[in-house]
C-alpha cells in the first residue's frame, strides 16, 4: 500500500471515528434533554415505558415475516418466510387486544403509522375515482387529507367537511344534509385539532343512507378511546376506526386499523402486503402489544387523568393571561389545549411561532402552531396542581421571556417515574 492511499484510508478511519463519537454524544445530549429535562406540552407526542422501551431493542428488529395467504406451487402458504413462529403469535396478540379496546371483531396492526394506516384504509376500500369528505386544516383538520396529498396519490377527490368556530365545532344538522346532497363514497371524521367529540349518530345515519362508509382516524386521541373516554367511534357508527400509536396512546411510533365489519376486515388485509407494508417491524409490534396490555390494565384512569390534566392547564392559562380558547365550552374534553392565536397577536404582538421558540428556550415544548397536549405530563405523573404551575412558567417564559429554565427543569426532575405502566 502506498503512503498517499494509507493516509486516505487512516483519514477516513479517523474521520468515522470522529463521527460515530458525534453520534453516541448528539443521541446522548437528546436522551438527556428531551427524555429528562424538558417539560413536554407537545400533544402530538408520548412517553413509552421501559417494557415498551425493551421490545423495541429485541432481535425481533431484525427480522421479516411476509403474510400471504395465497398459493405457492399448490400449497396454500400464510407466511412467504420462515422462522415466524413466535412473531406470528405476537401479532396475533397485539390484534387481538387492539380488538378488545376499540370494541372490535377484527384488528390490524401492521401500518408504520397513523399515515400509512389511512393509506391502507382509502385504497383498499375507496376505488380511484372516489369521492370522500374530510375536515380540511382551516378548520382543524390533517394536512395529508387535502387536495393534493393522499388524495392525489390514490387518485380520490375530497370534499371539505364543514366545521365551525375556534374550536371546530360540528353541526350534525348541517353535515347530516351536506352528506345527504353530495352523497360521497365515504366519510372521514378526525383532526389534528381535536379539541371535542363529533355527534356521531346523525353523521352516520347519512353516511350509510346514501350508501357510503364512514372512517374515523383516531389518532391524536386513540389513547382517550382505548381508555374508553372521549367516544367508541365503532360503536357510535364508524365502519373503520384508525390511527397512529405514538400521541394520546403511550405506544412506539405506528398506527392501527379496526372493524366490525368482516368484508371490510379482508379488503384491508389482503390489500396490505407489497402495497401499503411490506417488512412490519416486529419489534415494533412486539412494543405495541406491551402498551396495549398497560392500556387494559389502566387506560381508564390514564384517559381520565389526562382530560383533568388538559382542563387544568386550560383554566391555568386563561388565568395567567395566556389567551386560550373553548372557555365557555369548558376549554377540552381531549388531551389537546389550544392558544387563542389572534388574542395572542393582538394583546402582546406576537405569533405563536415566536411564542414557542421563546418556550423552547426555557426548555418548555409546545407546537409552533398554538397547540398544547398534556398526555406525556399526564404519564410521568403530573396533576393538575402541577399543571396550575406550567401555565404560569408558560406566561412568564413566553409573554414575558422571563428565564424560568431553573425552575422548569426543577419542576420537571420530581417527575422520573411512569405512571399508568
């Protein structure tokens, strides 16, 4: 080897040296920030238990099974691999008490996330062409439903699904006629801004009289459902109940679907594999079921917690001068509270963007968007009174930029152990 190619490669080594060292300290710095220090109002995200935390490190991470159910040379074969015999059984499991929650017959539990979920749900069972109502992002609703997003990819038209006021409020009267005159192939209920319940039973009533179908995406609040709060989607109507794990549910990042319905069950099922999901991450899965069973145990009083939690740090807020919305509606009845952004504006000059990065810098996340959630302070332990004090280190950090980091990080280390576990 020569001098120049030696000190290339002795180069690189040294640089892959350096940069796995970057690695192991930028992951370390996230742990230590994010897992321990901050205090996280973001309501798009959770925290898992260390069980939870264990599944996701097996060697179940490694490994595929391919589901198949079709003919190989004469023989009906269920799985295109083998060595499955054990995952097989831990997704089985996971169906099963996904069903169990959401008061189902049939589970899947395969999507990589509430996205791909809803992805598996409108191709298999919409064909190109169709036509379906969601609740656009002007009134609340999830970016990936409008025009130009999922419905450009599988080739669908939507329609906007009219809600009303700050807090995106449904008219039953006025969306029970609206279906009625549009007839649409289906109906997608479900925001990201998701502060109350829909009024299900004259939604439905239309959707079905006109021959359509009506999907729920549970999303942000499949852990409020699952502990029986909030609403059954299925049993108040819905044909198909999904949404991703990782946001009210304590559960990895993925998503899960759920019916009643046996026909819809094999459209969806079969017409998962090489479209929607090839390789499921067991160990995701395997996690999956772990939170799962913690939400049977004790997803009541999660659920329950976490709706005092989100009322509490609501009426905090209001208190504290931080313009919030839905008061004369008890301000939530989900683990979501919102900012009142053109209060927020109009009192103090600033945007909700500049008031999070002010937060941010005071170690306090919330959404640049104006949204707060109280599901991961709700898991560690915090009640209410803890709440009444986050929504004043939120009105000094961001209306007043005050350093309160000391105090947050304070308040935050009385808090390492999970509850609801």
């Amino acid at each position: 080897m020569t001098s120049k190619r030696a000190g290339v490669k002795g180069t690189v080594a040294a640089n892959n040296r350096r940069e796995e060292l970057t690695l192991k300290e930028l992951v370390a710095a996230h742990e230590k920030w994010r897992g321990r220090t901050t205090l996280n109002l973001l309501a798009s995200e959770n925290v898992t238990s260390p069980a939870v935390q264990h599944y996701l490190a097996t060697d179940l991470g490694r490994r595929y099974t391919l589901p198949l159910h079709q003919s190989v040379e004469g023989e009906i074969v269920d799985n295109g691999y083998g060595g499955t015999r054990y995952t097989d059984e831990v997704e089985a499991l996971a169906a099963r008490v996904t069903a169990r929650l959401l008061h189902a017959q049939h589970a899947i539990v395969r999507p990589l996330s509430g996205h791909i979920a809803a992805m598996a749900v409108l191709s298999s069972l919409l064909p190109r062409g169709a036509r379906y109502m969601a609740v656009f992002p002007p009134d609340g609703g999830y970016d990936g439903y409008a025009p130009g997003f999922l419905p450009a990819v599988l080739g669908h038209q939507v329609l906007p699904l009219p809600l009303h006021g700050p807090t995106h409020r449904a008219d039953p009267d006025e969306l029970a006629a609206y279906i009625r005159r549009e007839k649409p192939n289906a109906v997608l209920l479900g925001q990201s801004f998701f502060l109350f319940p829909y009024p299900m039973a004259p939604i439905a009533e239309a959707v079905h009289e006109v021959g359509g179908l009506l999907f729920y995406d549970a999303s942000h609040v499949l852990g409020l459902v699952m502990g029986g709060r909030f609403q059954d989607p299925l049993g108040e109507g819905a044909d198909v109940v999904y949404g991703s794990t990782h946001k009210s549910f304590f559960g990895p990042q993925g998503g899960v679907i759920a019916t009643n319905r046996e026909d819809l069950f094999l459209q969806m099922d079969g017409a998962m594999t090489w479209r929607t999901v090839d390789n499921a991450h067991w160990n995701r899965i395997a996690a999956l079921g772990q939170a799962l069973l913690e939400t049977e145990r004790a997803g009541s009083a999660y659920a329950d917690a976490v709706i005092e939690n989100s009322q509490a740090l609501a009426r905090g807020l209001d208190e504290e001068g931080v313009p919030v919305l839905g008061k004369d509606e008890g301000y939530t009845a989900s683990h979501q509270v919102f900012l009142d952004v053109p209060s927020l504006k109009q009192r103090y000059g600033i945007g909700p963007t500049t008031f999070a990065r002010r937060l941010e810098s005071q170690d306090l996340i919330i959404d640049l968007v104006g949204r707060m959630g109280t599901a991961e302070a709700t898991r560690i332990g915090m009640g209410p009174k803890e709440m009444r004090r986050a929504a004043a280190l939120v009105r000094r950090g961001g209306l007043e930029s005050a350093n309160v980091r000391g105090e947050v990080r304070t308040l935050r280390a009385r808090f390492r152990n999970l509850r609801f576990t």
